[in-house]
C-alpha cells in the first residue's frame, strides 16, 4: 500500500483530501508543517480523516524565531497524542535570514523534541547538507531525510548514523534520486510526495497515489515486482513508526 512520509496536506483542497480517505491504494500520509499556524491547520485534517498523520514542525523560514519557538513547543506539548512525527524542521542556507546560528538552535531544539516524543524528525535540507549530517552525529533519535540533495560522501554517512530517506516522485526525472535507491541499502528507503509539489506529471499538483510512479521506478532498479517492492518499503516505515500511533 502507498505511504506518503511528507506531505503538505493543508495546501491541497477538500476534495483530494476526501480522494486520499477513499482510495483503498493509500495506508497513510503524514502532513508536515512548516509553522504553527500551519500546525494547527493540518491537526484539523487529523482530527477529520483516519488516514491523514501529523507531523508538526518549524521550517527555517525567514520570520524563525526563539519566541515563535517556544510559542510551537508550548503548543505541541498540549497536542503530543496526535504528533505522529516532528517535520519539516532543518536547515536552509539558500537565504540569509534567518542567520545559520539561530536556524541551527532552533533545528538542534526540534531534534530533542522528537526524541522526548519517541517521534522520528523529518528533516529538510537546502545548502546545508555538511551541516546537518555533523549535527546528527551528535544527536540521538529516529531521522528520516527529505528530499536529500547531499552528494554520496554524506549519503554514505547519513546512513551508517541510520538515516532513512524519503524518495520524491520527482525519481521519474532525477538521475540523483535514481541513484540513491541504487546505492543504499533497501531497508532505508521511504516514499514522499512532498504535495502539492515534485509532481512526477507535467502540470499536474502533486498527490500521494502518484507514489505508484516512484515505486515502478524503484522496483525496476532493484529488479522487483511491484508488489515486492511496495511491501519492502511498507516494512521500512514499520520500524521507524511507532506501531501504536498507526
């Protein structure tokens, strides 16, 4: 069955949530956040529908920071049975604000939160790969990397620090993310959408069932059914999830 690690539910509209609900193709899609307004939003969508998963987090975006920080962690701990996971947290260097020691603060705090939780964090990464894999070095927790556009020295390292890595169904057209389902083991992969984004169709929004894309694309550099295939990354999630929150 399809399970969508990340993506961004709150932007899709009511009737392709209701589609997801319905569609007996889909297990589960986890809704990541980028602040706490959209925090709130998305936990709406939880409370509606038993296939949508919240993932709650602060994204590095120009406006971070230390008060809104505290304001999301206020708000999380009154929230924490419906955390699912912590994300999208990480690091943007593609910008200058908000300036690299507060985003790291900040990303370092959400590591820890998810630790406390027993959640895995997911993790986006923009010009900051180096960064962020020398940060998990010294951390502990379950971390699963978005979208990872680091170069395979520090594909190598995050995985033996037992990363897993989410793979968008942009795969149909990215020789890289082609690539990195070749060169890691089997039990690391995940599947995103990253909706309504990284669309694997050419004027079309993203949505979870289009993960079937990803998995032909994987299945055919593995040299496995479809099936197989789908069933591998189903037991992938199984081990970074906890079994009671499903």
């Amino acid at each position: 069955m399809i399970i969508d690690v990340h993506a961004h539910l709150d932007f899709l509209e009511e009737k392709k949530l209701k589609e997801i609900e319905t569609n007996p193709k889909i297990k589960l899609v986890i809704t990541n956040s980028v602040n706490l307004e959209s925090c709130k939003k998305n936990l709406e969508l939880v409370k509606k529908y038993k296939k949508i998963k919240l993932a709650v987090g602060l994204y590095p975006e120009k406006n971070l920071s230390l008060k809104k920080y505290n304001e999301f962690e206020k708000w999380i701990l009154k929230n924490k049975q419906y955390v699912f996971a912590v994300g999208e947290i990480g690091l943007d260097f593609s910008y200058t604000k908000p300036e690299k020691k507060l985003q790291i603060e900040i990303f370092q705090k959400q590591l820890k939160l998810a630790e406390e939780l027993n959640v895995p964090a997911i993790i986006h990464t923009r010009k900051a790969e180096k960064e962020i894999v020398e940060i998990l070095k010294n951390a502990e927790g379950k971390y699963i990397l978005h979208c990872f556009s680091g170069n395979f020295k520090l594909v190598k390292q995050a995985n033996e620090l037992g990363c897993y890595f989410s793979i968008p169904t942009n795969i149909t057209r990215s020789e890289h993310f082609q690539k990195m389902v070749e060169f890691l083991p089997k039990n690391k992969i995940l599947t995103e959408t990253d909706s309504p984004y990284l669309s694997p169709y050419k004027n079309k929004k993203n949505k979870p069932e289009f993960i079937v894309e990803t998995i032909k694309i994987i299945s055919k550099i593995w040299k496995k059914s479809f099936d197989s295939t789908e069933e591998q990354i189903e037991k992938n999630f199984q081990k970074i999830i906890n079994i009671y929150k499903l």
